[in-house]
C-alpha cells in the first residue's frame, strides 16, 4: 500500500474575501487542527483583513501560520482604470510570505493595489512585483491567472513566455499551482447539476479547460524545472456547504437563486432556479483533508510533497510587543539635529514645566481650598506637588512621555482655535499630569480620583485617552492631525459587518425568493438581542422552534442561515478612532480606501491594528460640546457675558433647582424620564450626587438606588463591614459605586498597593475565576494581617467581587458629571440660548426637536416662525423667544441662506417682499425657494397674508428680472422717468378669491419645517377633547398597566403591513398630539373596518389599550375620525371603551384564575368579585302629583351619558323630570329645568333606565 502524502493548504479563502467565502479563520484553524495538519495559510483575495487572527489562531492551535494573499493583477498596468475587452479586469495571483520581508512586501502590495491601483477590484501589476518581491513564494493560481489566459489565447508557446517572465522575479520560489475541482456523475445528478442545461454544460467547459491547463501545467513543469504545487483553493468548510455558499454569492450579486412562479391569479406556483444567479462551476472548493487530496493527486505525489517544502520555507513572526507610536519633538529641537536619548531627556523636561505653568494658571486659592478640605492638615500646594512628582515617576520610565503630549498638542491646537473639547473622558481624569497641561478639566485630587486607574505601575500595557470633541468642529482636529504628522501616516480604522441572525435570514428569504411576509415572521420571533445566535434564538423562544419544526421553508432558511451566521457582509469605519504612526503606515500594516472617506483606513480592525503596536487615538464627536460653544457664543452676543463653562462654580442654587424638579429634558445624561425622576427623589444638593447618579443609573447597580435614595433621606441605616470603610464609602452613603472603591478598599484593609488593586478589579470585572482564586487568597492574608477577622475579609470580599462586575469607572463618571452640571446650568440660567442651541444641534431629528419645542412651551419660551430679517442659519435665542432658523427649511439650502445673510448684513434689513426679490441673488435664491421661504412664514412681518405673498411671487420675480435687465443696458422705464421705481405698484396686497384654510396652512407648514410651528391641527380641539376625557400622550407612560383610555392625535404617518399568518392587513401609526409622539398599532380587524380614516394628517379619535408588562406598548381599540365627531360617535366611543375595559378585566381574572393553586376557591372569588347589578328600586307610589328632580355627580358622569340621558327624557310618555341638579362636592353647581315635565303615579321603568345610566344617581320627589 502506498504511503499517504501529507498536504499543507496553501491557498485559503476566509470570510474575509467578503461575500466569496463563508468560512470562518476559527473554522478553518478548527478543521486543520482536526486534520492533524502542522500548518496552513490563508490567501483572502486582494486583502490581508484577517491576517492577525489567523496568525494569533494558528498559534493557539499549534499550527504554523503561512500568511498571503490572492492578488488581484491588472491584464496591463495598474494605473489604467479603463475596460480592455481583451481582458478582464483583473487575473487572480498567489502571493505567500516566506519572512519578514516578504509579509512587509505583502503589507505594500495589499495597499498599493488599493492605494494606486484599484478598479472594480485592488490590483496591482507586474512593475510592483517587480519592486516588492524579496521574501515572497509565488503560486500562479487557476483559471482566473494570467497563465490560463494566456495559455487559452496563446497556446503553450504563450504560457510557458509568461512563465519563464514571473521565473526571474521569484527565481527559487516559483511554483505552478495545480487545482482539480472535477465531480462525479453521481453528484452531478444528487446535486442537481444535470436539472440545468447551462449549469451542466458550464461545468463541462470548466472541467476540460482545467484539465488541459492543468496537462500543459504539468508537462511545462518538466520542460521549464518549475514545481507543482498542488491547492483546492478552498472557499467553504464541508462539501454541502456549496449551496450557502451559492446562496452568500449572490447576496452580493443581487440576483436571487431561485425565482417564484405565479399563476394567472397570482398566487406562488412553484420555484425554478434562476439562471442569471452567480455560481461557482463546481462544488468541490471545500476544505479538503490530506486524504481527500491524496485520492485528487495520487498520479501526482510530488505536487502535494511540494506543499511541505514551501511550509518549510515560510517563518513569518508578527511581533506584538514593538511599538510603532508617533514621536513629540519638543520647541526646543525644532531646528536642529538631535539623536534619541536627547530628544527624550527633552521631551520629559518640556512635560515637566508644561505641569510647573498648570500649578501656577490652574491652582488658585479657591481650588487649593478644595484640595485642603480632602487633605485637612496638609498644605495643599505641597499634596498637588506631591501627586505630581508619583505620576511623573511612572509615567517617564514607562516611555510615555511622547504619548501624552501628543495628546496635548492636538487638544491645546483645538482650544486654541476656539474648538470645544470635553472635560475628559474615562479613567484619564483621574492623572493630575493630564490636568495640569489642560487635557482635561477636573481636578482630580477634589474627587478623589486616582492616577493608578489610568495607568497603573504594575502594568506595562499604555492606556486609552479618548477625547471628545465638538461634533460640527472635529474634523477640523482630524485634519491639523493628518497636516502635522503626514497623511500617509494617519488612517482611519476598518470595521467588519457580519451577518447577525436577523439579517442573514433576510438575506438567505430575498436571495430564494420567500415572500417578505414569510421572511418577516421568522425575523420577528428572534429576540431583540445583538449577539444571539440562530440556535440561540430556536432555544429561546417556543414559537420559533415550533416554526422551525412544523414549517419546511422556514426550517430550510434557518438551516442556510446558520451556515452563513457571523460571514463578513461589508466593510465600515470605526466612528472615532484614528491611528497615527511616526513613519509611514504601511511600513507596520495594510491600508485600504473607503467610499465613506478620503482618508485611508486600515485593513486591520481595531483590536489588531492596536496588537501590533500602532497608536488609536479616539477623537469622539460629541454633540453636546457643540450645543455648549452656541450657547457660549450667543450668550456673549445676546448679553455681552463670556461664559467660562470649564470653570463654573460648582453651587449653582438655580441649577439644582432644576435637577430637583426633574426638568433635565436636554440635559446630558440626565434626561430619559427615569433619570427625571431619580433627580426628584434623591434631591440633589452637592455636585459629588451628580457624579453617582451617572454612575448607578445602568443595568446593575440601578438596584442599589432605592437604597441610595434612601440612605441620603435617613430612612434607611447605612452600615459598613469594616469601620475602614467609612471614609471610602462615606460619599455615596456605604454603597460600592465606582470601581476606585474595589481599589481603595482593597489598599486599606488588605495591604494591597492601588495598583495591585486595579489588577483585583480587573479580575474582577473579567471574571477571571484562576486570577480571582489567588487574589482571594491575597486578600485573605492582608486582612488577617490587619487584624481583620478571615469571616469579615470574605463577606467584604463576596460583596467587592459582585459589584465589580458593573462597577463604574469614577474619574469617566465625574467627567461626564460635569457636562450634565454644565448643561443645566445652561439650561437654568440662560433658558432661551440653552433650548436654542439644542433645537440648532437636533434640527435633523423631527422627533427630538418636537420635544424640545414642547419643552419650550412648558418654560414658557415662545417659538418665533422663520423670518428673512430675523432668523439665522442656527435657531436663534430673541428677548421674545427663539427664532426658528432659515437653514431648517425644507428645500432652503446653505447656499440660500448665505445669500441672504450676506445681503442683509451689507445693505441691511429687507422691507418687503420685492424688495428681497429685487436684492438678493437670482442665480442663487430661485422662485421656487422664495416660495418656501413664504409658506415657512418668513415674509409675515410684512404684514400681507402668505396667500397675497404667493400670489405675486412670479410677476415680482419678472419684474425684477426686468428691471436688472432694463438698468444693465440703460434702458429707461416709465416709472424711472417719474421717478418711481416698479416697487411701487406693489405696495398694495393683490384680491384673493380662495384662501388656504388654517389647516392646509399648517400642514404646508409641517413640510417645511418637519413639524407645525405656529400652531397643530389638534389646537381647536383642546377644548372639547378635555370634555372628552382624552388622556394626552405625554400621561400615558405613567398610567396602570391594563388601563383603557380615550385619546386623540394627528396621524404623522402609517407603515400598512400585511401579517404573516393571516395575510391580512394591519398598519402601524406614527401619531402625534402636539407635544408628543408615539407608534400604534392598528390591527387586522379594526384596520379593514376603518382604513378609510387612516391617512396622513388624519385627526383620529380614538380608544387605546395601554399595557406597561413586560413593556410599554398601546394597541387601538376603536377609532373614528375626531372632525366628525357628533353625539352617535361619542355614544359609539362610550361603547367601545366599555366593551374594551370589559374584556381586559376578564383577561385579568382569567389570568389570576390561572395562576391561583385552588381553582374552586379561585372561582368562587371570581365569583364574588364581580360587581353587582344595580337594580333600580321601584319609586314611591305616588296617589298625587309629583315633580322628581334628577340629583347628578359631574365627577362621576360623561358627555355621552348625558346625551343618552336626553334620548330617555324624550321617549319618556309625558315628560318625567321637573329639574336635573349638577353637584361637585356634594354641592349644586347648576340646574337644568325642564318646564312642565310633571308626571303621575309609578315612575319604575324610566327609574331603572336611568339607575342603570348612571348608578349612583338620586331621585328627589316633590308634591306640586
């Protein structure tokens, strides 16, 4: 028997040839190491995406990595980006590094080829093969190389030129590459090859050009001394992948795999695949074993042998511990040479007296005293001088002097040009060093935060220092970045979006044709949780595993899902962090373009590209830091006071007065309706509660805050384990908050130093049970050796591990504790500019800026239309109010408003109508956006209606046209002759014969500004909706659970659906009163009996269901439309909100019937619960005549029981009611008298039907 030959797989697709490949580098790692194979490369087309993971993957499984990659090679050069019918656009090339040189090479190529040569695909050509080719092994691929074309269109004459031009660049490491994908007639058949002519036919052209480029591969092979090198160049794991694979090329192609035949009626018929759809010509591009390839090449030995010899020659080591960081060159070395160890003692001396000036600017009186209050005894000016000597004898040895400044110099440039940046952000407020130069803005020794949570001595690893920064300005910092350090050594980061178990079973239900409501039902029963997987979900959730099981379609969707689960679907940008190197990035790693920036981006994703030594700095653009430079700027200019926000006093009485009122709409963190009402009730009364807030209120710790409320107001005892732990937890009354706690706790009781008590939070945080178990231990000995009992250092140590898992970090929480004082401070003391610099920085977000506006009306803030001598391209704060800007006008672009600021700031305000038409820049401003302008509302200072304004707009327009005219060719008019201008003849508003209605107004209104301004549909209907008894939707979110309630709104917009199951019709209403909105469904029933009311801008009333378990959610249960409304509607209300309470209240009992251990004794109070009948008592007989006067509750009746009231009142025979008494608090409020309505004798019926209209009503009889 022969003896098998081993194999190493040389050429490898991963999911990171995007939309080609659907195996993953952990699967294929994952099935090499099961083939007992010694290594493995990985060949991505045209990118090294996922070259690190494979590397670090490899090396986990014991695995040699080979890394490379399957180029892309332009028919000519690189630089002609233009079809050749010749060619196609680019032939595929195997490139593998064999050293450092070579992945260097590769790291060139891979970035030239999208740098210089990309078209359609990154290419790269033979002049670049020839310059980067050191260390490189050459395989020349299959039938999509050069080699094939040339062999197809040449012969082997032609083919074997090719060969002997690529020989003299890779002279010892040449190899030709040899593929058999060939099937068995059996599979053909199995796999339904032979149901499709062209497919079957395709494949047998593919067969036999392989095989004869593969007879003349070998028979050259001999002639020209060039080696095999057998490869499968695998595409997918297992043999049956092929048809996810299928089904993945052509989410990419857009082409479905199958098309859905309709008969006559059209309802789906049967399936046919679709011959357009792309396809690989076999399905043999699997990950193959050694023996699979040994069956393959058994005539051929030496070419699988060969693999093994190129594996040996391939020792690529990543290095993961060198840095690649920019370097600092201090003022002092700008103009001259200097050599290494100068340049540092440099750049630490210039740090040091940056910190010396920041005592001096930074540490007046009123600080140092802050300082000494934490400090008591100690000279507070010495406590600074001291914490900065520690940080600076870490921070210089470890090297990170260069980093820091770095850091400040882009941060200083931005303050210096006027660019807001924050406070800080995360653990970096906690470095006095940082403060001192001005890279952030609290102080840290006031609250306590520690420099060892951002860089801690027992350490090596350098820390993050992420910057926010104005969202308007921060391309302005990125851009001096890229200006100072060089643009070829700045790059974005790359971010891969895969597939999530939603998604891919949208993609598999379009690409097989599924109906979307099909698709839809599957989707909708995943759960709503970002990393579930497709098994996780069918685990999950009942319904779709029942789907799943009774369901073929839907079962085959999931099971293709699961295979492309996770793939790779695009690439993105990382949204804020920039990677900046001190020489050229493609010395170190791969560059790519993006579509979505000029920048280059890096191929490697963030956690790699930080693995192998570049620095990622996070320039965050934060829209609150915007909101807070035009609130500063229109201060100034409203009031002629420069707000220095970075520097407030930290006891503003106003600004706490806010908080407590939970008016924090518009505050930064503070401002969802449970942080409103956390404020309420805790009171805040210190900046250092702020602080807390923002640290508790998340999944976790937001237990501990009915505890923490409590414990401030003493009705709850605050108790510490240890009396050690007062000082600590003193702040936030005996609770663990911030993760500083673990580490202070840790040093006072158990002798750990605050570094080693970073490393035990982060054991912690990681759940790292090894790491945990020998801190334990530790912790366990420090206390003993404090005398601390083994039974308190365990409780305290139980309770320091379970917090840490959601501790929060103290020194981001006081960082971002600022910004929220900050922001109510503005909002407290400078109302107006506050809301208006929202309202400016959200002009894009309708829904917001509607809350803004409601909370406008709520200051009592008036909301001022646009207008042309007013407005600005921001929102802008008046003594009246806030003027709405011209730039959040629909159809008014930047261009328009500029123009028209620009005309108004040089020749002044515009008087009317013509005058604007006649002054500003006809080129720029055309009729069409003067019309907008009108219908927006900027022209009513003028004082004429819109209507006259629109009706003029084109004569206005010609005239003025005319008159440029007329004067640039000295034309005299017959008004210029009288001195008059054509301005004159409009002076006097034109007759309008049809007026827009205040609706109509409103709603041209809406789709301008994005919602109504000067007033809603709904605003004539205040009024009687109150007598109503609508509820408005801003009260909704507070009621019961189960409650039904009446309501009315505008309907903004509706999504009609059609339900999976029923196939019937249901829609989704995007509704709005005026101050609030929300999405309500419409369901099946109720949407085909009343689609007729349910249109755009339709005012609806209606009858909801409000259910707050497990989440807030309304349903409508009738609804009518409110312009009608009239007593049968009303009536019909009435009964439908009876029917609706009626119905809930069953459920309910049905529900605790159901939960309820003893069923008769639960029936029996069901029983009993149920309200009694009111029965009528029968009335007095009466021998004589009587007056009754009817005694009525105005708190306990409703409009429509008084209308049904009126209907009994005129069928009663006679008459029956002298007078109807109002009362309110058991008083009269009003009569109603009812003139001659004596009746005689029993009064029993009409007595019954009015008792059962209105059960607690009385009856008063009196003797005429």
């Amino acid at each position: 028997m022969k003896e098998m030959q081993d194999f190493v797989p040389l050429h490898v697709h991963s999911q990171y040839s995007i939309l080609d490949a659907t195996a993953s580098v952990k699967g294929i790692v994952k099935k090499a190491k099961e083939f007992k194979m010694s290594s493995l490369a990985l060949t991505d087309h045209g990118n090294l995406f996922g070259a690190v993971e494979f590397y670090k993957e490899c090396k986990d499984a014991g695995i040699k990595p080979i890394i490379g990659c399957d180029f892309y090679e332009a028919p000519n050069s690189r630089l002609e980006k233009k079809a050749d019918n010749r060619y196609k656009a680019a032939f595929s090339i195997t490139l593998l590094a064999k050293n450092k040189a070579g992945y260097e090479n590769l790291v060139k190529l891979s970035s030239l080829g999208y740098t210089e040569g990309f078209y359609y695909y990154p290419r790269i050509d033979f002049e670049l093969l020839e310059t980067h080719n050191e260390g490189l092994i050459c395989l020349t691929g299959g039938l999509d190389s050069r080699f094939a074309q040339e062999f197809f269109s040449g012969g082997k004459e032609s083919l074997a030129l090719a060969l002997k031009r690529y020989q003299t660049l890779f002279p010892e490491d040449f190899y030709l590459e040899i593929q058999r994908h060939a099937m068995t007639d059996s599979l053909l058949v199995k796999e339904g090859m032979k149901e499709e002519a062209w497919l079957l036919q395709r494949y047998k052209d593919f067969e036999q050009k392989q095989t004869r480029f593969n007879e003349a591969l070998v028979s050259l092979s001999e002639e020209l001394k060039i080696p095999l090198a057998a490869t499968n160049a695998s595409h997918y794991l297992e043999r049956d992948d092929w048809k996810a694979h299928e089904i993945l090329l052509n989410v990419q192609s857009g082409e479905p795999c199958e098309i859905l035949e309709k008969d006559a009626f059209g309802n789906p018929k049967f399936r046919t695949p679709n011959p357009k759809r792309k396809v690989y010509p076999s399905h043999e591009y699997y990950f193959k074993s050694k023996e699979e390839m040994n069956l393959l090449f058994k005539d051929l030995p030496q070419a699988l042998s060969e693999t093994l010899k190129i594996a040996d020659k391939c020792h690529v080591e990543i290095d993961f511990k060198a840095k690649h960081y920019p370097v600092f060159i201090p003022p002092s070395l700008t103009e001259k040479e200097y050599g290494h160890e100068e340049r540092k003692a440099e750049v630490e001396k210039f740090l040091w007296e940056l910190c010396q000036k920041g005592i001096e600017e930074r540490y007046n009186s009123e600080r140092l005293a802050a300082v000494a209050k934490v400090y008591p005894g100690q000279d507070p000016l010495e406590v600074v001088k001291k914490r900065l000597e520690m940080e600076m004898s870490i921070i210089a040895p470890k090297g990170m002097c260069d980093y820091l400044l770095i850091v400040w110099d882009f941060i200083n440039w931005a303050k210096r040009n006027g660019i807001p940046v924050g406070p800080g952000r995360g653990s970096g407020a906690g470095s006095i060093v940082l403060y001192l130069i001005g890279v952030t803005d609290i102080e840290p020794l006031r609250f306590h935060l520690f420099f060892e949570r951002f860089i801690n001595p027992e350490r090596i690893s350098y820390p993050d220092i992420d910057v926010d920064i104005c969202m308007e300005r921060r391309g302005e910092v990125i851009q001096y970045t890229l200006e100072k350090y060089g643009k070829e050594n700045v790059a974005q980061i790359i971010t891969f979006g895969t597939m999530k178990a939603k998604m891919v079973i949208k993609d598999v239900g379009r690409v097989l044709s599924v109906p979307l409501a099909k698709v839809n039902e599957i989707a909708k029963l995943i759960p709503d949780d970002l990393n579930i997987t497709l098994d996780g979900a069918l685990e999950k959730d009942p319904d779709l595993k029942k789907l799943y099981e009774v369901d073929e379609e839907a079962k085959r969707i999931i099971d293709i899902g699961k295979r492309l689960e996770g793939s790779i679907r695009n690439t993105g940008i990382h949204a804020a962090g920039i990677i900046v190197s001190h020489e050229p990035l493609t010395e170190h790693i791969p560059i790519c373009l993006s579509k979505d920036s000029d920048m280059p981006v890096t191929q490697y994703s963030m956690k790699p590209v930080e693995q192998v030594g570049m620095l990622k700095i996070d320039f965050l653009g934060l829209k609150t830091l915007t909101a807070i430079q035009y609130c500063v700027e229109a201060i100034q200019q409203n009031q002629n006071v420069l707000i220095d926000w970075v520097n407030l006093p930290l006891d503003n009485k106003a600004t706490f007065d806010l908080l407590n009122q939970g008016k924090t709409l518009g505050i930064f963190q503070l401002e969802s309706g449970g942080m409103q009402d956390l404020s309420r009730q805790l009171h805040l009364d210190r900046f250092e509660e702020i602080i807390a807030v923002g640290a508790l209120y998340r999944p976790g710790p937001m237990d501990m805050i009915p505890s923490f409320i409590n414990r401030k107001h003493g009705k709850e005892p605050i108790e510490y384990d240890h009396d050690w732990m007062r000082t600590i937890l003193d702040e936030t009354y005996g609770i663990m908050v911030y993760q500083e706690q673990v580490m202070q706790i840790a040093s006072a009781l158990a002798k750990y130093s605050l570094g080693e008590g970073d490393v035990l939070r982060r054991a912690m945080g990681k759940k790292d049970h090894a790491e945990m178990a020998k801190q334990r231990e530790k912790f366990r000995q420090g206390a003993l050796e404090n005398g601390i009992s083994e039974e308190i250092a365990t409780r305290i140590f139980d309770k320091m591990e379970k917090f840490a898992s959601y501790g929060f970090n103290k020194s981001h929480a006081a960082a971002y504790g600022y910004l929220s004082y900050a922001t109510a401070f503005f909002k407290a003391n400078y109302p107006r500019e506050w809301m208006a610099s929202l309202l400016t920085c959200d002009s894009a977000d309708i829904t917001k800026v509607a809350k803004f506006i409601g909370e406008c009306e709520a200051m009592d803030i008036q909301m001022l239309p646009p207008d042309v001598n007013e407005a600005d391209s921001r929102f802008t704060a008046t003594p009246q109010g806030i003027r709405f800007s011209m730039s959040g006008i629909k159809g008014i672009g930047a261009g328009v408003v500029d123009a028209i600021l620009r005309e108004r700031k040089n020749k002044g305000p515009f008087t009317s109508l013509y005058q604007f038409i006649k002054r500003v820049d006809k080129k720029t401003v055309g009729k069409k956006a003067i019309e907008n302008l009108v219908d927006a509302g900027c022209f009513d200072f003028t004082k004429w209606s819109r209507d006259e304004l629109k009706e003029k707009i084109e004569e206005m327009y010609e005239s003025s046209l005319k008159e440029e005219k007329d004067v640039k060719h000295g034309v005299m008019t017959f008004f210029s002759l009288l001195g008059e201008s054509d301005e004159t003849r409009f002076l006097t508003p034109p007759k309008i014969t049809r007026r827009t209605s205040t609706l109509d107004r409103l709603f041209k209104e809406k789709e301008l500004l994005g919602f109504f301004l000067t007033g809603h549909p709904m605003d004539d209907y205040r009024e009687i909706l109150k007598r109503l008894s609508c509820v408005p939707f801003e009260s909704l979110k507070s009621l019961n659970h189960d409650s039904i309630v009446r309501t009315a709104f505008l309907i903004e917009d509706l999504d009609v659906k059609i339900a999976s199951k029923t196939q019937k019709k249901f829609a989704i209403l995007k509704a709005g009163d005026g101050r609030e909105h929300l999405e309500i469904p419409v369901w099946a029933d109720l949407y085909e009996e009343k689609q007729s009311h349910l249109k755009v801008n339709a005012l609806i009333y209606a009858v909801i269901h409000v259910e707050q378990q497990p989440a807030f959610r309304l349903s409508i249960k009738w609804l009518d439309d409110l312009m009608r409304a009239d007593e049968a509607m009303i009536l019909s209300c009435d009964e439908a909100f009876d029917r609706a309470k009626h119905q809930v209240e069953r459920f309910a009992k049905l529900r605790a019937l159901d939960k309820s251990e003893n069923k008769k004794e639960s029936a029996s109070s069901t029983k009993n619960d149920s309200p009694p009948k009111n029965k009528a008592k029968p009335g007095p007989s009466m021998s004589s005549k009587l007056k009754f006067n009817l005694l009525l509750d105005v708190d306990k009746i409703r409009f429509s029981e008084v209308l049904k009231l009126k209907e009994l009142i005129r069928e009663a025979p006679s008459g029956v009611l002298s007078r109807i008494d109002f009362l309110k608090n058991k008083q009269v409020m009003a009569h109603l008298h009812l003139h001659g309505n004596v009746f005689e004798g029993r009064m029993t019926e009409f007595e019954e039907r009015v008792k059962e209209l209105f059960p607690e009503c009385q009856f008063v009889a009196e003797k005429c």
